[in-house]
C-alpha cells in the first residue's frame, strides 16, 4: 500500500467532511442570526409596551380608572402587517399610549433603565447572551440623544431591534442594540468540530505512520528472505563438503567449517532481533495512538449529536410554550367576551357601570370618538385601565402571555356574576393553530389533570405522553393551583432532526469515515500482527533449521576429535549418522532455496519423462517409516494410474514434502492414504491424511510463501518448525509442469491434497 495514495484518499475525504461541516455551520449561522434577530425584536416590543403599561398603572388614580382610548385608523388596520401580528398593533397602541401620558398625564418619557432591565430578564429567559444597550435619538437626524452604555453601532454578533416612538411627534425613538459574544449560538458546535477535526487528524497521522512502519517491517522482511537465499546459497558448498568428510573422519576441518556456517547464521539472526526490537516500541505506539483518537471522535461524534439533539429540543420546547401560552392568553380573551357580555360592559353601556371609573380625559375621547365612528373612519378602538401593580404570578416566571392570561382569568373568577369556564376544544383548535403557524408538528393535544396526583380529567390527542413526547409548563385553571392544564406535542424526534439535516447529514458521513478507519485500523493491527509473527517464526525456523542442524554438527566433531569416544564404536557410528542427516537435511533446505530461485527467474530445465508411481511411493513410504517417531499406516490405490509425466527429482520432493507434512501436522496415530487415479486428461496423486486440518481462513495463503498454517503450533510435537516453503514449493513445482496443486480440509478431522499432472499423448 503506498501512503502517498492514502495519505490523498484521506485528504480529499476530509476535505469534502469539512466541506461539507462548514456548510451545515454557516447555515446554523444563518439560522441563529435570524433567530436572535426576530427574539430581539419580540421581547424588545413586550418590554416597550410592558414599560408602557408600568406607567399607566403608576399614575395616582384609583384602581379601575379607564385612562384613554386608543385609535388605530382603518387604513393601518388592514394593513397586511397588522393582520399577521397581535404585536403590532398592541406596539402601536403603546406608542399612541406614551405620547398621551407624557401631553395629558404630564408623565415623564419612559426611562431607559426600565426598559433595559426589562429586555435584559426578557433575553436571559430566551437564553440569549450578551450586552444590551438602550438608545434613545431622534429619526430624522439619527442623532443619540441618550443611551444606557457605551455600544457597537454595527459588526459581527451586533443587532438592532426595530425602533418604538415614545415621542412620535417630536420624533423621539428608542431600539435595543444587542452585542453578543465572539461565534455566540455556535460556540459549542465550533469547539466539538475542531475537537473531531483534530482527531480524525490524529487518526490519518497515525495511520500514515503505521503504513510506513509497515512498509519498512516488509523491507526489512525482504531484505531477511534475500539474507536468509544468500545464506542459504551459500550453503550447499561447504555442506557438501561436510558430508564428504565425515568418512575421512576430517573432525577438525568439519568443526572449522561449522563454526564459520554458524557465524553466518547468527549474523543473519542478530540483525532479525535487532529490527524487531527497534519495532516493538513503534509497534506499541502506533497501536495505542490511532485507538485512543478513534475513541475520542467516536465519543465527540455522539457528543455532538447529542447537543445538537437537545439544543434543538430545548428550542422546540421554548416555541411550543410560548404557542400554549398564546393560547392560553387567547382562551381568556374568548372568557373575558363572555364575561363583559354578560355584565354588560359594551363600550356603549360604559356610562352606565357602576364599577369603573373613567376619567376626564377619556370622557373628552368618548364624545369625539362618537363623531369619529359616525363617519367610520376609525376601525378599531382599545381602552386603557389602571389596574395598579398586584400580580397574580410572579412576573419574572413566567412568560408575557401566560402572565396577561393569568391576569385575565383573575378578573374573570373574581367579578364574574356566573362561572365562565375553560374550554378544552377551543384551546385546543388554537394551540394546533399557533404550531402550524410556527411549523411546529400539529400532532397534539391538551390534558387537563389535578394537582398534584395528576389524576387525569379530559384530555384531547395523546392522554398518556411518551419519553419522547414533548410537555409544556403548566397553567393553573384556578387560584388553588388544584387544576391545571399542559400540552403534548408528539413525533418530535422527526421534526427536530429534520429541522438540522444540514448538521445531521456531515455528521452521519464522519461517523462512516470514523467506521472506515476502525475497520481499516483493525486490518492494520491485523497486518502488523502477522507481520510480527512471520518475524518470529521465521527466526525461530532459523534456528530450528538451520543453527540447530549447524550446532548439531559442531558438537558432534568437536566430541569426536577430542577422542573420548575412540573405544564405543557403536555411539561413534551414531554421532556420524546424526551429522551426515543433518547435513542432509541442509542440502535439501539449500535445494528447495535454489530450486524456488531457480523458478522465479524462470531459469528452471525439467527432464519431463514417465515415472513409475509404485517404486517411487514405496521407496519414499519405507524410509519415512524407517525415521518416525510415530505410529503411521499408509494405504496405497492405483487405478489406472501407474505413471505421470513429471520430472523424477522434482516429484520425489512434492511428495515427500506432503507426507512429511501429513506426518508432521497430526496426532499420534496417523492414517495416510496414497490414490492414484486418471481423471479428464490429468494423472491424479491424492494423499489425505486423519491429522489436525486447515482452518478454512488458511486454506487461502497457506501456498505463498514463507505461509505456515496456525495447526503448526498445535502438532503433537508442540509446534512444528519450518519456513513455510514446502507447499509453495509444491504450487511452483506443479505450475512448471502445466498442472496444479488443490487442498480440501476440515480442521480437526482431515486433509486433501490432489497433485494434477497432464497426460501426455
């Protein structure tokens, strides 16, 4: 694998992540700009006509005291902003209101502490931050001519509500200029971005690191092999030597040759072990490091859609109460009709109340108001009452809405002649108005319960909410708070995720991208795993097979030149015959080394003839039979196959690296059966044998090279050793005869191996 490609391949991927997360920001920006935008405006208005309305009610009148009138000329009234928005007209009458109180009532302006106090609670209730400045100029100049604190007239996270007249004919007006801090609204979204960022930056840093350390693990692996063919190579000389004196009794030339074999072997060895302890370290920290950041970008990923979720859901929640509250407001104005019809205060039957008090000024309205309408020029018509400054709820508590409400339903229970009570279904059609108006899911529903057993009552929609289900506050129907009303708002996963797709949609590719790199890390592990492991079979098959044969060797020469074995002729004749089988055992390594080299230059000559199976196999089986340590039964099966064209030494060596392989990889008792068969144009050679099996996850790569299957280390032996160049001896042996070599295996039961050699005509 070439880091260059991956190290693009992740660029570009993350590039396009980042890309795409930095749209779905912007957007978010946008998105809380007008938010914060629009909640400026809105609670700068409530706090404009609530300041208003403090005046009123500080006036030294008698509470009951009907002010004034308003007016709202028929032209503005259908205007199409008026129609849309309660709050425009209610700002307008404010403004109609502070320029009466300041001409008639001799009131003063209303001061810019007030206001600003009151935006300020209205603004941390919305969980909006920042600075709040109240300005006061003139329209016609722009000139300040009074502000609470020094301000930003413009910039970033600078915003500026729309203007209210306290004085509209001498173009008096104030607005509200809010700076917010740095990136406020995205702050948390920014830092859970660059913490991601970072560590999937982390992660491909890693990965890139571990590609190299691989790539150099597969150098240093090449340069061993190459090391291992070159020793090897060189060999076969001065083995052969080794064997030809041995007759001679040549100990002493025998034991220098060994020494320098040996030299060259544990050179070979040293300069193994040195590279695998230099990569144990970086092995470790590689391993550790890409984990340790794909763990933290998994967590990040799911804390990120986690505040996003309750972010939203916490936004959801504030505009469906405010919609129950609008309805809840709107349900007591249907009451407080009812409730004037009933006692009779038209504003035609005013003059006939005997429980309001109206004053000069509105008497002086009232008769022009009547010419006014003669001529209806005038469409619609507020009235003004002071109602001095009790409060039935906590004002700080609870919404503009909820406390009018609540102020409305006061007035109802206490001077109402006859109970006007709450209706469920009108309430109801109105909340499912308000969300369809503020797009919010209209499947919903009001509940109507006690207090504090929540026995339900009557209910419309869903009566038993879910986990999911979203609940407002409660409102008391009553002034014992025993009764109480809430909304529930159903499917509001759907509509919050729907809501942020555009954040949604990058998170869901990073958490992909983070799923790729686990699984690509794991495949890493895995690589470097077996890597390390080939180190160390490899080293241990060197020492195994060729210092092990070479020490063998040594030991055997240096006993028998220093003479101590001159009087036992028998133990004698045996530590020649353990040396001559190692050095055998050497030649054929050394051959098997050459012949593959040989292979892969495609500078292999075979002497293709028809060799005889019978003798071959029977040579072959008796001598194995001669050397094992265990309990071995061959059955051999000729059907019409007694010859195949091959090359006689190239044969001989397939087979006994078979069955030495039958043998080595079994149990105690081994069954080996030998078929020879003609099948399709092919001369067939099966040798299946009862031993350990191949996993089936080996069976693909136990022919490459240097490959040993994991039934190695569970022979009957302990392990057994090699350098797992046997069966892709066997593969290039019979791709050089045109044939091939196939394997069928059941771990623990059997295995199968089928030699097919074409026929020749």
């Amino acid at each position: 694998m070439k880091v260059r490609i991956l190290v693009s391949f992740s660029i570009v991927v993350l590039l396009l992540i980042f890309l795409l997360q930095g749209v779905g920001i912007y957007r978010a920006y946008c998105d809380h700009v007008k938010e914060t935008q629009a909640i400026l405006d809105d609670c700068f208005e409530q706090s404009f006509v609530e300041g208003i309305g403090g005046q009123v009610n500080s006036l030294p009148l008698a509470v009951g005291t009907v002010t004034h009138m308003n007016f709202m000329p028929y032209s503005m009234y259908l205007s199409k902003k008026m129609k849309e928005s309660k709050n425009e007209m209610t700002l307008y009458f404010a403004q109609q209101t502070s320029v009466i109180l300041q001409k008639v009532y001799h009131a003063e302006e209303l001061p810019l502490v007030t206001l600003d106090t009151l935006l300020t609670c209205k603004l941390q209730k919305k969980s909006v931050e920042g600075k709040i400045t109240i300005r006061k100029f003139k329209t016609e100049t722009g000139e300040d001519l009074e502000f609470t604190q020094p301000y930003a007239s413009a910039g970033i996270g600078v915003f500026t509500s729309r203007r209210a007249f306290i004085n509209k004919e001498k173009g008096i007006a104030v607005e509200a200029v809010l700076q917010t801090p740095f990136l406020w609204g995205i702050r948390k979204i920014l830092l859970l971005f660059l913490g991601t960022s970072l560590a999937l930056g982390i992660v491909v840093f890693a990965f890139v690191k571990q590609i190299r350390s691989i790539n150099f693990q597969h150098h240093n692996i090449e340069e061993q092999r190459n090391s291992f063919y070159t020793l090897a190579e060189r060999m076969k000389s001065p083995v052969t030597d080794l064997l030809s004196d041995i007759p001679g009794s040549e100990w002493s030339r025998i034991e220098e040759q060994s020494v320098r074999l040996l030299n060259g072997t544990e050179q070979t060895l040293l300069k193994a072990k040195l590279e695998a302890q230099k990569e144990k370290k970086k092995y470790f920290s590689l391993k550790v490091l890409p984990l340790i950041a794909l763990l933290s970008a998994l967590v990040l990923l799911l804390i990120w859609t986690g505040y996003l979720y309750q972010d939203n859901r916490k936004k959801m929640a504030q505009v469906v109460n405010d919609c129950f509250d609008n309805m809840f407001y709107n349900e007591t104005i249907r009451r407080m009709k009812l409730y004037r019809q009933i006692n009779g205060y038209y504003l035609e039957k005013a003059e006939k109340s005997d429980t309001m008090i109206f004053s000069p000024y509105y008497e002086r309205q009232r008769l022009a108001l009547n010419a006014f309408m003669r001529e209806k020029k005038i469409a619609l018509v507020a009235t003004h009452v002071h109602v001095g400054t009790e409060d039935i709820r906590e004002k700080s508590e609870i919404s503009d809405n909820a406390y009018y409400g609540y102020n409305n339903q006061n007035a109802i229970d206490t001077y109402s002649k006859v109970p006007i009570p709450f209706s469920l279904h009108y309430a109801d059609s109105l909340f499912i108005q308000f969300l369809e108006e503020h797009r919010m899911p209209t499947d919903a529903g009001i509940r109507m319960c006690r207090y504090p057993s929540e026995e339900l009552m009557i209910y419309t929609g869903n009566p038993f909410p879910g986990i999911l289900d979203l609940r407002t506050n409660m409102i008391a129907l009553n002034k014992d708070s025993t009764v109480f009303i809430e909304g529930v708002v159903s499917s509001t996963t759907k509509h919050i995720f729907s809501s942020i797709w555009y954040l949604l949609v990058p998170l869901g590719i990073l958490f992909l991208f983070v799923c790729v790199c686990v699984i690509f890390q794991i495949h890493l592990l895995y690589m470097q795993y077996r890597l390390k492991q080939f180190q160390k079979d490899f080293t241990y098959a060197m020492v195994h097979d060729m210092k092990s044969p070479l020490n063998s060797i040594l030991m055997g020469a240096h006993s028998l030149a220093s003479g101590k074995l001159a009087n036992k002729p028998e133990k004698e004749q045996k530590y020649k015959q353990v040396m001559t089988e190692e050095c055998e055992h050497l030649l054929a390594l050394s051959d098997r080394v050459l012949l593959l080299t040989q292979l892969d230059k495609g500078h292999l000559q075979l002497n293709i003839e028809e060799v005889p199976l019978c003798p071959l196999i029977d040579d072959l089986t008796a001598k194995i039979l001669l050397k094992a340590g265990k309990k071995i039964e061959f059955n051999t099966l000729y059907h019409r196959c007694e010859t195949v064209y091959a090359d006689a030494f190239c044969l001989r060596e397939v087979l006994s690296n078979l069955l030495d392989n039958a043998i080595k990889y079994s149990r105690d008792e081994v069954k080996i059966d030998i078929i020879c068969e003609s099948e399709k144009g092919f001369s067939k050679i099966k040798i299946c044998d009862n031993g350990l099996g191949i996993p089936v996850k080996d069976l693909a790569r136990i022919f490459n090279r240097f490959e040993r299957s994991v039934a190695a280390a569970r022979s009957s032996k302990g392990g057994a050793t090699g350098f797992g160049l046997g069966l892709n001896y066997v593969q290039q042996v019979m791709l050089a005869h045109e044939g091939r070599v196939e394997v069928e295996s059941e771990e623990g039961r059997f295995s199968e191996f089928t030699l097919y050699f074409p026929v020749r005509e």
